[in-house]
C-alpha cells in the first residue's frame, strides 16, 4: 500500500517538471526580434518634417530666469540684483536639484500670472511664450538701459521618466528637446522593456492627456508628444520577458525541487 501511494501522486510530478521547464525555456526564448527594431518601415528619404515645436507658453506656478545686458555694465546691474523673497512673484533663490545641479536666481510667475520687476512693476507674462516676453523687456527697459538685451529662459522644464525599476525627473536646459533626444539622456530603454506602447502623460490647460507612442514605427516622428514640453510624465512598461527574468529564480527553485522529488520517487519505485 506503500507504494502505491507514493506512485500515484509523484509519478505526474515529473511530467510536471519536464513541462514546466519546456515552458520556461520557451516563454523566455520566444520574445520576437522583431519587436526590438525601432523605427520599422522608415525608409532613406529627405522630406520636412510634419511634426513642429509649439511654443512652450508661460503659466502660473512657472520659474523664470530674466538677465538683463546692455552697454552700460552700471544700468543692467540694478535689474540683475538677487531680491528678496516677496509676494506675487519677486525674485527668489529657487534650489534646483535636478541634474545641472546649483542654485539658481529666477522670477516665480504668480498665480495672477504676474512677476514683479524692477522699475516696470508687476508685468502679466503668463501667455507669452520666453521669446515674446524677451521681445518686450527689451523694449519696456529701453529707457533705462542703452541697448538692452534680455535673456528669458523657462528653468522648470522638468520632465519624469517611470519604468518598473526606477523613477527621476530631469531638468531640461533646451526647451526644444524631443522624445528620442529625452530617452537618450536617460539611456534609453531597455530589451526588457516595450517600446511599442510607451505612454506620454501631458497636462494641458488643467486637462490630462494621453498619448501612446508606438517607437518600433515611423510614425514617432509625427507623434503630437515628438517634442516634449513642461511636466510630461513617461512611462515605458515592462514586456513579458521583463516578467519571466524577475521570476527567473521563483521558477528555477520550483523546477528544482520538483525534479528533486521525480528523481526520489524513481528511486523508491526502484527499490520495490
């Protein structure tokens, strides 16, 4: 009676274990090539490009950074003095930890929209885009500077990048920087990871919008995301190889002592 019971439940367990290994070998092997290609079906062309960079325009919450030159080293001073932090908008020290590092002086646009600059007062820039609000100062400064020429830089273009290992947000100096040059910075993305539905999380006058973007078609490049602006978020999602290497060892323990006891039960019948 013995041996019967240990022949009825084990006996499966080896078939189980071969099976088991089969399937493992093959969901990890059977990821397509295919799918690691990027750009599939673009062909050697010249033609313009139907995708252009929208002007990235100013909003409430923004940090600016505004440097005034001019002939008169004396004049431009006076509007590029650090102020102390005040209501609405006044020039602060904003702590910026991304990756260029420092600190760094700029103008936090109001939720009124406004800054307040010397000499001119409080100035509604929120709708302008950093080189109409240059083309202004300009001219608003000409009668205290000789030849004024002004630098607008928009120093809170941040952008996320989320996978299922990490998370960072980066600091983007070139405003016109594009998904691909993005993604390189923060090297890429991996062969365990999709890349035919990678999603770009964008607010939008207070609404959330959605994009996918599919990076193994041409069709990237006229993506309304190609470029990206102010506080996108990206998420690349794991592939199913992602899935079976986190598990690799969960798989291997069980497979192991599965066999383990196929061979013990092998033995034993052996034995009878």
């Amino acid at each position: 009676m013995s041996n019967s019971l240990f022949k009825i439940p084990l006996k499966p367990s080896f078939g189980w274990s071969i099976l088991l290994a089969i399937a493992t070998s093959f969901i990890t092997g059977c990821y397509s090539y295919k799918d690691q290609i990027l750009f599939q079906g673009l062909k050697d062309t010249t033609c313009p490009n139907p995708n252009f960079q929208e002007k990235t325009l100013i909003q409430a919450g923004d940090q600016l950074s505004i440097i005034v030159n001019g002939l008169d080293l004396n004049s431009t001073s006076y509007f590029n003095m650090p102020m102390g932090m005040g209501a609405g908008g006044n020039m602060q020290m904003l702590n910026q930890t991304g990756n260029q590092g420092g600190s760094l002086m700029g103008y936090v646009v109001s939720e009124s929209g406004v800054i307040e600059f010397p000499k001119l007062g409080e100035l509604h820039v929120a709708g302008y885009h950093p080189e109409q609000l240059r083309d202004s100062l300009q001219c608003w400064l000409s009668p205290w500077v000789k030849d004024p020429a002004v630098m607008v830089r928009l120093m809170n273009f941040r952008v996320t990048f989320i996978t299922t290992d990490h998370a960072q947000t980066i600091n983007l100096m070139n405003t016109q920087t594009n998904l691909l040059q993005f993604l390189g910075m923060v090297n890429g993305i991996t062969w365990t990871d999709r890349k035919d539905n990678v999603l770009v999380i964008r607010q939008v006058n207070g609404l959330r919008e959605v994009h996918h973007v599919d990076l193994t078609s041409q069709a990237v490049f006229s993506s309304p995301v190609y470029y990206l602006k102010p506080n996108d978020i990206i998420y690349v999602e794991p592939n199913k190889r992602k899935f079976i290497d986190t598990n690799a060892q969960l798989i291997s323990l069980v497979t192991t002592i599965t066999s383990t006891l196929s061979i013990l039960v092998l033995f034993v019948n052996s034995l009878r």
